[in-house]
C-alpha cells in the first residue's frame, strides 16, 4: 500500500537527494538535457524496488530541469534548450559580477515554481484536463508556431523581422529527414545521417555553445566573470516583489506541461515574453524578474507534464515519458484507473516531488560557489574546456562523429548570426518545435479535408490561437515602425 508518508522514509529521501544531485550536474552539461539523462537513466531503475525508482527518477527530473540555468547564467550556454529565454535575462548580470545572486534568484525561484506546480497538479486535475483534451492537432500546430513567432518578437529588440526570419530557418531546418505522416524524405540530399532530421542538440550545442567560444575568441578584450561571488541567497523582499509574475509564469508552465506537444522550451518563452509585455521591461539587458519569470515556468512545468501522464498515462514531454517508461518497467501502468490499481501511489509521487524539491534547493546553493569560481576561470583555460565539453555533449546522444562535425556548422552559423544581429534563440525553438508543428498541421488538414473554412470557424480555441499568432506578427511590425519613426534625442 502507497501513502504520502512513505516519501519521508529516510533511505528513500537519500535517494530522492542523490538524483537530484546528479540532475543539477547532468543539466549544467551543456547537451545533456533531462530526456537524455532520463532515458539514459530508465534502465538502471530495473533492478530498483519500485518506490526507490520513483523517488530517483523525480530528483533527477527536478534536478535536470534547473541545472540547466548555471551555465545559461554563467557562460551564457544554456544547459538545455529551456534555458535560452534564461541566459539572455540572467548573463549580462553575471557578467557585472552578480552570478552569485543570479544562481541564487533562479534556485528560489525554481524552489517557488516547483511547489506552485505541486499545488496546482493537486487542485487543478479537473479543470486542467478538461482544457487540454479540447486541443486537436489544429490546436497543438498553432501553439507551436506561436511559440516560434512570439520567440522571434521578443529576442530581435528593434528588428523583429530578423528574429522571425530566425524561426522560420529553424522551422524550414526542422523539415530535414523523413516526415512522420507519409514517411517521405525530404531535403536528405542522399545522406543517410539527416533521414531522421537535423540532430537538435548538436544544433543547440553549436549555435550557443560553441559560437560563444568563437565570439569571445574574436574579442581583443574577452569578458572575465568576477571570482568574487558574494551574496547568493536573494532577499524575500526582492523576490516577492515580482509576485505578479510569480503567479502569471506559474499558470503558463503548468498549462504548456499539461498539453503534450509544447514542453518547458515554450513555457520560458512565453512567461518570458509575458513578462517583458506585462512591466514593460527589456529583459536582454539584465533581469531578476526575467531570471525568476523563466524559473518559475520552467519548474512548473514538471507539475502540468506529470499531470496528464498520471491521469491519463499521456506523456506531456518526452522527459515525462521516460518517466512513464520506468513505470512500466515495474509494471506500474498510469492512467485513469491508477488509483484502484495502485492506490495511494498518486500521493507518495505528491510527497516524493515535494522531496525532491527541497533536496533540489539545499544541492544547489550548496554548488553555486563551485560553480561561479570554476567559470570565473582564464578563459585560456576554460575555453578549451568549455570546447571539448561542446564535443562530448554532441557525440554522446548519437554516437556518432557526424553529429560533432554537425555542431562545428551550427557554431559558425551562431557566430555569424550573433555578428549580423539575428538572434539564435527562435531558430533552435523552430528546429525543436517545427517537426511536431508540421506533423500536426498537416494531419489537421487530412481530417478537415475539403470543409477547411469551416472546420476552422467551428474550434474557438483555435480561432484564438490564430488570432494571437496574426497579433503577434502586427504588433512586431507596428512596434518596429514607431521605434524607427521616434525622433532622435
């Protein structure tokens, strides 16, 4: 018999801490994103009791998703691509000697975003899964090139065009290999190592990873990190100042995690550009509150995933799946009829999240210093590490060298990009988004068939999704003629 008690088992809560300590080091890799440590991690739960494989897998899970947000704060490359939105909030301020304060707002805020994520996984289940079972493939495809759209806006400053223009490089990149549907390939040129896509995290590695190597390089005076880290725990005043955003991020991540498809990715986008349009800031420039927007979705986030897997045994992200994977493993089949089959089991998971967090917490300042102290070093010493680390995080997934050689062309084009004024981030989201986004809107229009207008007019969800998606693209455009018409001061 499960019970919520049984989280508190001191050997389980050891274990709980260990995952969550090898997730916030997994994370800070750069390439070594959740999914691969969760899948990689699934078969060694096997020979584990089945509570003991819980409380591992949701540290590392909880782990994983903020250790990302060290180097994104530090180096300015993001552990996973959920951290992108982070890294252009939190590194101008690690940069003016703050990465102290920067790592510890983010792990309070990933703190705040995890218990927000708990509670509303508790009391939001019927609501919430009755809002996400209305979104249909025509639905999913529109959020998606929302997120795409609203990454391009807010990324490019002045020059939305260029960030648009970003994502639908990474959209048009996404459409490499063979297509899901029809199984036909397309733009392969005959090389058997693209029939199943452009590898994402090579892409990632190389479009932040190693174009920031290349960029430093190119400096005659490269930015040195001070070694000073001073204060690291932020005060409540300053964090509860942004409560406004704290709530508004905390209902985005749960709702993008409850709707399979999405992922943390979107969630920091969109409490990122949420935020920057709600206090009419400019995040890019240095932000706490960017930094605690982006947290706050990002753990959240675990909540609204776990949701729809524990209720309905539907994964809402890959992360969630492996998770669902290792269940499995241990003949635990989640779904609507858990409770009766395993009962109780729904609250010792409740209990082990709220484990993992606090084991998430106290792990993570406890690695700040290190942290701060070991990137603060020459960059004559840590770029060479920073490079081979750029190496093995492309080689490991695939294993393969074409991945590497993969890497090396996408941090050129970063290099590039960064020196001509376009923005990376919308075109690793269009490349991470763009599979699904097209795989849904094609088999939109397979079932609205030859009744298109109508089937649209009929879904208001999606009639308001378009909407947003048509708004985005104007408001960009309006916001660009009225900076370019203001008068020079």
């Amino acid at each position: 018999m499960w019970s919520f008690s049984m989280a508190f088992n001191p050997y389980l809560m050891m274990i709980n801490t260990s995952g969550s300590l090898l997730g916030i080091i997994w994370g800070a890799m750069p390439g070594l994103s959740s999914t691969m440590g969760m899948a990689l991690l699934v078969g060694l739960t096997f020979s584990m009791p089945s509570d003991v494989a819980i409380c591992f897998m949701l540290g590392v899970f909880t782990g994983t998703v903020f250790g990302g947000a060290i180097t994104a704060t530090l180096i300015n490359i993001p552990g996973t691509p959920d951290n992108v939105p982070e890294q252009m909030a939190g590194f101008p301020l690690a940069k003016k000697g703050f990465g102290g304060l920067v790592l510890g707002t983010a792990i309070t805020a990933s703190m705040i975003g995890n218990w927000m994520g708990i509670f509303l996984l508790i009391l939001a289940v019927p609501v919430a899964l009755e809002f996400a079972l209305k979104f249909t493939s025509w639905e999913l495809g529109l959020l998606m090139l929302w997120g795409v759209a609203i990454s391009g806006t807010l990324t490019a400053g002045e020059r939305p065009l260029k960030g648009w223009i970003s994502g639908w490089v990474g959209l048009l990149f996404a459409m490499v290999g063979r297509e899901l549907i029809h199984g036909y390939e397309r733009f392969t040129f005959g090389n058997v190592y693209l029939s199943a896509g452009l590898p994402m995290i090579p892409a990632m590695i190389g479009l932040f990873g190693l174009a920031e190597v290349f960029d430093t390089l190119s400096e005659p005076s490269p930015y040195i990190l001070p070694q000073k880290v001073g204060r690291v725990f932020p005060p409540l005043s300053m964090i509860f100042k942004y409560w406004k955003s704290i709530i508004r991020s905390s209902i985005v991540g749960l709702l993008t995690g409850i709707i399979p498809g999405p992922g943390a990715a979107s969630a920091t986008y969109v409490s990122y550009g949420l935020g920057e349009r709600f206090t009419k800031k400019d995040f890019s420039k240095g932000s706490f509150e960017g930094v605690i927007c982006c947290e706050v979705a990002d753990n959240a986030n675990i909540g609204g995933q776990l949701l729809p897997t524990l209720v309905l045994g539907i994964p809402g992200s890959t992360t969630s799946a492996a998770f669902l994977a290792a269940l499995g493993l241990h003949g635990i089949i989640l779904g609507p009829t858990i409770q009766l089959e395993q009962p109780g089991i729904l609250y010792f998971i409740f209990g082990a999240l709220i484990v993992a967090n606090f084991a998430m917490y106290l792990g993570a300042f406890a690695l700040i210093k290190p942290s701060v102290k070991f990137f603060a070093l020459p960059k004559t010493l840590l770029l060479p590490m920073v490079t081979l680390l750029c190496v093995i995080g492309s080689f490991v997934e695939g294993i393969e060298m074409f991945d590497v050689y993969m890497m090396f062309g996408f941090g050129l084009l970063g290099y590039l990009m960064r020196k001509t004024g376009f923005p990376p981030g919308p075109m690793i989201l269009g490349i991470i988004l763009g599979s699904q986004a097209d795989q849904n809107l094609r088999r939109a229009m397979l079932v609205f068939q030859g009744d298109i207008i109508e089937n649209i007019l009929s879904r208001p969800i999606g009639l308001v999704l378009l909407a947003i998606v048509i708004f985005t693209f104007i408001s960009g455009l309006i916001r660009k003629r009225v900076i370019m018409s203001a008068p020079n001061e």
